[in-house]
C-alpha cells in the first residue's frame, strides 16, 4: 500500500468520522426518482445505501416510478394523462402503475440481496421490508377533473414502521396506499416520501432527482459562476417558492423544492435535494461538510459562538494535524480545558470546524490571537475571517486596543488583514518568557480602532 494512499486516506476517514457517530441511531427517508432506476443507477445507489445502513442509520427507501409507468401505458397505446402535475390514473394505468411497482420492488430486493466478493455489499446484510404501511383516500374530483384512481395520503403506520427499522431491517415503499375498503390508490413518490418522514419526524428527507439542486441564482443555469446554494434557510426557500412558477416537471425547480419547505416546516429537521447523475451523491452529502446538493434546514446550522467545556475534544481533534506538522505550538488538553472560556468556535451541525483563542493583557490593553485553526475541508469559505471578526469584538468589549499574533506560516494571511509585523521586542513581558525562539515566529499587531 503507497505512502500517498495512506496520506490521503487517513485525513479523509478522520474527517467524516464525527458524521458517521453523529448520524448513527437516525432516521432518514430516502425517496429515489424512477427517473434513476430507468437510467441504471440502482446498483451504486443500493451500494451506498447499504453502506449508510451498515454505520447505523436507520433508513427508509420510496422509489418512483414514474417513467416505468409511462413507459407501460405508451407500450399498450395509451397516452400518459396529467393534470397540475398529478398523474390522472385510469384504469390502464392503475394496472400498469401496479405491473411497473412490483417489477421495481423485485429489482431493489434483488440489489440489496447481492453480496458478491471485492464489491460495497460483500458481507453485508441488509433486510429489506416492504408493506401496507400507507393508508389512502381518492383526491377525487377537482376543478372538474376527475382523476380517478390517483390518491393522496390519509395516515402512515408509524408503529409499523418504527418496529421495522428498531428490528434492523429497511423499510420499502412503493408510491402505492390501499384504503380501509382495499381499493389501490396511485400516489406521487414525493408526497409519500414527505408524509412518511413528518410522519416518523425523521432526522433528515433526502430527494435523489434529476436536478443538482437549488443554484444560488435560480433565474439562470448551474454554472461555475452561478453554483449550488448548498444551505438554503427555510424562510428563504418559502420566499423563492413564492418567485418560482407552478412546477409541472420533476425538472422544475420547486418540483422537489415545495416538499423540502413542508418537511421542515412540519418537524423535519432537513430536506435535500441531490443528484442522481453524480456517482455518491449520498454519501458526499451525508458525509461531507458543504456536500453536494441543496439542504433546506429550519435554521443556519452554522453557529459562531463562544467554547464551553463541551467542545474541549471537538478543539484537540481540530487542532492536531497543524500540531503536527508545525504550523501550531502543542497543546495539551489541560491547557485547553483551562482557558476553554478565552475560545472562540465555528460549529456545523455538531461538528468544531474553526477555533481560535485570545489570550488577554490586560495591563497592555492587549491580547493574543492564538490557535486559529480552520479545518481543511472548510478552508477558503471564510469561517477563519468570521472568527478572526468574533475575537476582535471581544477585544473591543474589554476594551483592548490590539491583537497580535505568533505565526511561521500564514503571515501573509494575517497582513491582508490589517496586521502589521513588528519585532519581538514589542511583546509584553509575560509573553515573552514563554516564546520558543527557535520556531523562529514572526509577531504581527493589530490596532483596534
């Protein structure tokens, strides 16, 4: 095995490390576009399902089937029917709806059943239970169409539900609900995979489609100047839903869009929205800091606060790597549990990803900006200026009239900033004593105005 393999592999596990224990013991609804399973994604989608059950989510999976279905009507002559976006559902159609459900519900068994040698799924063993877990009613006559055998959801059977993922097992459900009367009713994958997860108030709502996601300006294409909004706060995705036109395309913007907004709003804690097209889609955004899709959260996740005791190992886990490899003076966790009030933290959906200390002199009106540590994978995004901002309002509140800092390796950083280097003779006496004048640091000041 290379030495690079090795350099690389070790930061990378270590880095989604604190999501797999943060997500272990959750929820997640996972509702699957039939769009993807036409264009051959089942097998790498079951693989990285599997994998995210095996770390100890418990997950439900909606498939779609909404090309399969059409594809049955247009081999039998008939034209598929819509209105508003709803599929209106014949008799033809319930059949072909019911033939196009079970064929998927065997394909996806028989994927989650595989566990051939050197593939995701060797060894593992994923029990995959399908039921009728949804409950329907007709959404009738509207607007003087009748739609027919189409329905909407009437109740979810969380007990059953419950039961199944407590037993280990996943949970499959095709976009299909019987009433109290046994008559089958054809239902949009999208309304069931919301009602299931508000529902179960599951952890997280997660919409594999056919578009990337929510582009930061949704009146123009997905581009290198116009990316995906990768974090999209509740009141300003009800806000673009407002802008947005009446979706009547899975490719439409507020297609998936309007079902993250009811999720969240309902208890959901997160929606998302991700591309089917890109291979590990999943993984990228439950594993990943910034992921790869859009997530509609009811709040910023993001909170730029002061440390407490709590954070003490989120801290040394964040800081260790620059220890070691020099760009940051050792630290032990006494030291830090000791001035954990003099931290400043970034903290992402329960993860420490900047840190930074001041250390006051208080007979100088001075104080040091030490530790500040932004973790590789949030670099470039702005979080060590956010921190860097914090420590100079505490500053100021004490009544400080500048910071200075030790560094061998982000001096540059610090000037593009407005600190000016200085010479060591400038440092309070205090700080002197405990300099290693072997690291050889350059001390750069600050004037706080």
């Amino acid at each position: 095995m290379s030495a690079v393999f090795n350099f690389t592999f070790v930061p990378w596990f270590r880095s989604v490390a604190p999501y797999i224990h943060m997500h272990r013991g959750k929820t997640f609804v996972v509702a699957i576009a039939g769009e993807a399973i036409h264009t051959g994604k089942l097998q790498n989608l079951v693989q990285d399902l599997a994998l995210i059950h095996s770390m100890g989510v418990n997950l439900v999976l909606v498939h779609g089937f909404r090309p399969q279905v059409n594809e049955q009507l247009l081999a039998k002559g008939h034209q598929p029917q819509y209105a508003n976006a709803t599929r209106i559902t014949d008799e033809v159609a319930l059949d072909c709806a019911q033939e196009a459900a079970g064929q998927l519900r065997y394909e996806i068994e028989a994927a989650f059943s595989q566990g051939l040698p050197n593939t995701p799924m060797a060894g593992a063993t994923v029990r995959v239970i399908s039921g009728n877990f949804i409950t329907a009613k007709p959404i009738g006559i509207v607007d003087g169409i009748d739609f027919k055998s189409s329905g909407l959801v009437r109740k979810v059977d969380v007990q059953g539900i419950e039961q199944t993922l407590k037993a280990g097992s996943l949970v499959l459900l095709s976009p299909f609900g019987f009433s109290p009367t046994g008559e089958a009713f054809n239902l949009a994958m999208e309304e069931v995979a919301t009602s299931v997860a508000i529902a179960l108030q599951a952890d997280k709502l997660i919409f594999l489609t056919e578009i990337a996601g929510i582009p930061c300006d949704p009146s123009l294409p997905v581009s290198e100047d116009n990316p995906i909004d990768t974090e999209l706060p509740l009141d300003a995705a009800e806000a673009l839903l407002k802008q947005l036109p009446f979706a009547h395309n899975p490719t439409d913007l507020p297609f998936y869009l309007q079902h993250c907004v009811k999720a969240c709003k309902a208890g959901v804690e997160r929606s998302h929205i991700l591309p089917f097209a890109v291979d590990g889609a999943l993984l990228l955004e439950v594993y990943m800091h910034d992921g790869i899709g859009t997530m509609v959260v009811d709040e910023k996740l993001e909170s730029l606060r002061e440390a407490s005791f709590e954070d003490v190992g989120g801290i040394l886990q964040l800081i260790e790597p620059f220890e070691l490899d020099g760009t940051l003076v050792k630290r032990s966790r006494t030291e830090i549990e000791r001035e954990i009030d003099q931290y400043t933290v970034i903290e992402h959906d329960g993860v420490i990803f900047a840190c930074a200390a001041m250390h006051v002199f208080a007979e100088q009106k001075t104080a040091e900006l030490a530790a500040l540590t932004v973790a590789p994978q949030a670099q470039g995004q702005g979080d060590g200026e956010k921190v860097l901002k914090r420590i100079e309002q505490r500053a100021r509140a004490q009544g400080l009239t500048s910071l200075f800092v030790l560094t061998t390796r982000t001096m540059h950083w610090f000037i593009k900033r407005g600190f000016v280097p200085v010479d060591a003779d400038w440092l309070p006496e205090a700080k002197k004593r405990k300099i290693n004048m072997e690291r050889g640091s350059k001390v750069l000041v600050k004037k706080l105005h």
